[in-house]
C-alpha cells in the first residue's frame, strides 16, 4: 500500500494497480470458495442453507448462466 499521502491526488498511477490487486484478491478468494464448495462439492449438503441444487442456466441470469452472472455483478461492482 502506497501512503497516505499518494491518495490525495485522483491518478491513474495509483488507482489502478489498487483496483488490479483487489480484483486478483476477490478473484482467487472468490474462484477458490467456489471450486471447493461447488464443482469438488468437497462439504456436501452439510450446513446448506437451500438444499437444492444452483441453478446452471436461465433466462432470469443476464449472461444467461448463474456464475457468470455472479461473477460480473462482484468482481465489476463489488470490486469497484
């Protein structure tokens, strides 16, 4: 992290490597969450909130897929 006194200024020198590294940090904590819990369904059904499977496709999903769709609206918005 660069210091306080860098943020004083708006650039793109320090905006942007701040907004690459947080979407690296969500994408890894994010992409990793989601390998263990949904595709090696490593916990099982245990402590589920919905038993039920996710649903894949769509067309209540704007990318007519639920984690792209998942994907678009945290790492564009919740990144950000």
């Amino acid at each position: 992290m660069p210091g306080l006194a860098t943020f004083e200024a708006l650039s793109w020198s320090w905006i942007l490597p701040l907004y690459l590294r947080n979407l690296l940090l969500m994408a890894v904590v994010a992409g990793s969450l989601h390998l263990y819990l949904y595709t090696c369904r490593k916990q099982g059904k245990r402590l589920k909130y919905d038993p039920r499977e996710r649903h894949e496709t769509g067309r209540k999903f704007w990318f007519g897929n639920q984690v792209h769709d998942n994907m678009f609206w945290s790492l564009g918005s919740g990144v950000a």
